[in-house]
C-alpha cells in the first residue's frame, strides 16, 4: 500500500528580483513593482529615507500583489523601497533596493 504524501511546504524564499520605484500620480506616492515568487504567501512592503541605514526601513504594508502604492511619503524626497516574501517557513531576506523620489 503506497501512501502519497501531500505538497512538499515552501521554505524561506528568496526576495523579489527586479524591484522598481517611480513617482506616482498624486502628491507624497511612489509607485512600485516586482518580479513573482512562486510558493510565497505575501509580499512585506519596507520604506526608508533615502540617506537612512539598513535600520531605518519601517514595515508598509503586505499585499499579494505584483506591486502596490505607497503613499503619504513627503513629496520631493527620495526613499528606499525593498520587499521580502513571506512563506509558511517565515519572512525571506530583503530585495535590493529601489530609490525614486515622491511624487
């Protein structure tokens, strides 16, 4: 009797390739954008201040989504924008970043 097994779960997962940031539309928004990875659950969503430190990134937002908006940044600065992937395992390591200024 031959018993199957059921999906094999994801471990941690690297992060999204191709991180992009542009000005969005409306005054204090950035627009961004990912590359998939297949397995995760969400996508975390970090900003920082452009001349800010590895510890200055504050959690955005989770999404499911190949991108997302954020706004209510401070029009005319720049900011980093990195994201991770979240699997059953945890929270994968951070992307390279992208830097654009707000709209």
């Amino acid at each position: 009797m031959d018993i199957k097994s059921g999906p094999t779960p994801a471990g941690i997962l690297p992060p999204p390739k191709n991180v992009k940031a542009k000005s969005g539309i409306n005054d204090g928004e950035i627009k961004a954008s990912w590359k998939g990875v297949k397995k995760r659950q969400i996508y975390k969503v970090y900003v920082a201040p452009d001349f800010g430190t590895d510890t200055t990134y504050k959690f955005y937002d989770d999404t499911g989504k190949l991108g997302m908006v954020i706004a209510g940044l401070e029009s005319g600065k720049k900011y980093r924008i990195r994201v991770t992937t979240k699997s059953a395992a945890g929270e994968g390591t951070p992307s390279d970043p992208a830097i654009c200024a707000a709209q």
